[in-house]
C-alpha cells in the first residue's frame, strides 16, 4: 500500500504537468539525477556510522514490505504466554531453563514463529526467562525489562531519523542543482535560444526533484519504519506484561488477559474466542 500511495502522488503529478502542457522528457536530466542521489548517498556516508547506514538501507529497501505485526502475530503471543504460564504452574519455575539454554527447540517457542525469528523479540524473552529462573525479585525485573525497551526503541530509532535527514536534504541538494544549472545558463547566454532554454529547465527540474524525492519518497519511508517500530515496541511492552505475570505466579488465564489488554484494538482478539483456542491447545 505504501509504494501505491508514492505512484499515485507521482502519477497526479506528471499528470498535471502532461494537461499543462508539459514534456516528461524534459525531466530527463542526468546531471540533476547525479546531484541529487550522489549528494544523498554522500550525505549518508557522511553522517553516521556503518551499522547505522546499513540498517538506513534496509528502511528504504523494505519500504515495500508490509508490518510483520498483525492480529496472528499477538495471537501466538497470548498462546504463548498462556502456555508458559501452564508450564511454570505445573513444572516449575527450573523448567524454564530449557528455554534458555536452546530456545529454537522448545515447543512452547516453536509455536511462536515471530518470536523465533525477530532476533531483538527473542533475545528479550530469553533474557527475561533467564532472569526469573535466577529468582530475581519483581521490581527489579520489572526494571530492567523497561530498560531493555528503552534501549531497543532507541537503537530502532536511528535508522528512520537517518533516512529523514536524507529526506530534509533533497530539497537543499535541488537548490544546488539549480544553482548549477543557472551558472550553466549564465555561460550559454549568448548560444542559442533552445541551449539556453535546456540549462534553465535543468536547474529547475533540480529544484523540483528535490521537494518530489524529500516529500514524496524518502519522508514517507522514514515515517513508516517510525510507525513499525512503534507497533514493534507496543508488542514488547505486551510481552513484558505477560512475563512479569508469569513471574507474580498469576493463573495463566490472569496472565494472559493482563497482556491482552495492553494490545491495541487493531490487533486485538476478544477475550472469548483466545480462551477457546487456549483450552483446544492444552
């Protein structure tokens, strides 16, 4: 959905330009072109560190690809706690070393796919498991899974804030486009008449280029990984309910209800239709 909305903008745009009378060839301006995507690869480079760059890559490459985060995704997550729960009331707390020790082969975690794949979601429920197997007191978990999330959400961060920067610049590197082609211009001035009108649509498609490419491509991106991550976020926060739950000693159902709650109503599945599946599960 994301990628239609960037054609459609782009496509109500040419549009006007083509019922005014305009040429879309006349857009084709190489020079401009290596201006503006030379400049903003450079400005990347520049401005962050390799880790960060990489991962401000991987936002612009996965714009396309829909929010992992979905009403099947918290589903397996109300399971998951539910079962864990069970498993701690009937085995015990020490059960949970198998979790930790090879998580990819426990059965509790292999019916949670997201979790097993999302490296930053795995790692923390691993950590937090560990961490009540070694009896730790609940206030002081309750703390550093907070800090856990505080610093995840500020690590995802840095990507989207680095891809909107490449955004803020674009209409920065149009007007040095357009500099350029007016200093071009200046010194075609006394060529012809059809030189000269090739040099100043060349400045201004630099102009234009660059407000098209910070508002309608590279802002976009970074607003949708902001808005992924937030979703991200959210989900650990639900994980971190539930674990503390399992930690207090609460009735799975209890357990399972508290994280429940906290999930947003897009992604929310009533209460009824869990505690069936739950009950299919046991």
């Amino acid at each position: 959905m994301n990628v239609i909305g960037v054609v459609l903008t782009i496509a109500a745009i040419l549009t006007g330009f083509i019922l005014g009378g305009g040429k879309p060839l006349v857009l084709i301006q190489i020079s401009e072109y290596i201006v503006l995507f030379g400049g903003g690869v450079g400005i990347l480079v520049a401005s962050t560190t390799p880790s960060i760059m990489k991962d401000a890559i991987k936002v612009i490459v996965g714009f396309a690809k829909k929010n992992e985060l979905s009403k099947k995704v918290y589903l397996e997550l109300l399971l998951f706690i539910y079962n864990l729960s069970i498993k701690v009331r009937k085995d015990g707390i020490l059960s949970l070393e198998a979790i930790v020790d090879k998580p990819e082969e426990s059965p509790i975690m292999q019916s949670n796919t997201f979790l097993l794949k999302n490296k930053e979601a795995k790692e923390f429920v691993v950590d937090a498991i560990r961490n009540i197997v070694t009896g730790i007191e609940i206030e002081k978990l309750d703390e550093m899974l907070d800090s856990n999330i505080e610093v995840i959400e500020k690590e995802l961060s840095l990507a989207p804030k680095m891809v909107a920067k490449i955004a803020e610049s674009m209409p920065g590197m149009g007007i040095v486009a357009a500099v350029m082609g007016v200093i071009l211009t200046m010194g075609a001035l006394g060529g012809s008449i059809l030189e000269v009108g090739h040099h100043v649509a060349g400045a201004l498609t630099g102009t234009f280029l660059g407000l098209l490419l910070c508002y309608v491509v590279f802002g976009p991106m970074a607003t949708v990984q902001e808005l992924k991550n937030e979703d991200f976020i959210g989900y650990l926060k639900s994980l971190k309910i539930g674990i503390i739950s399992i930690a207090k000693g609460d009735a799975p159902i209890i357990a399972m209800e508290s994280v429940r709650q906290t999930i947003a109503p897009t992604y929310r599945t009533e209460f009824d239709e869990v505690e069936k599946l739950a009950k299919e599960r046991r």
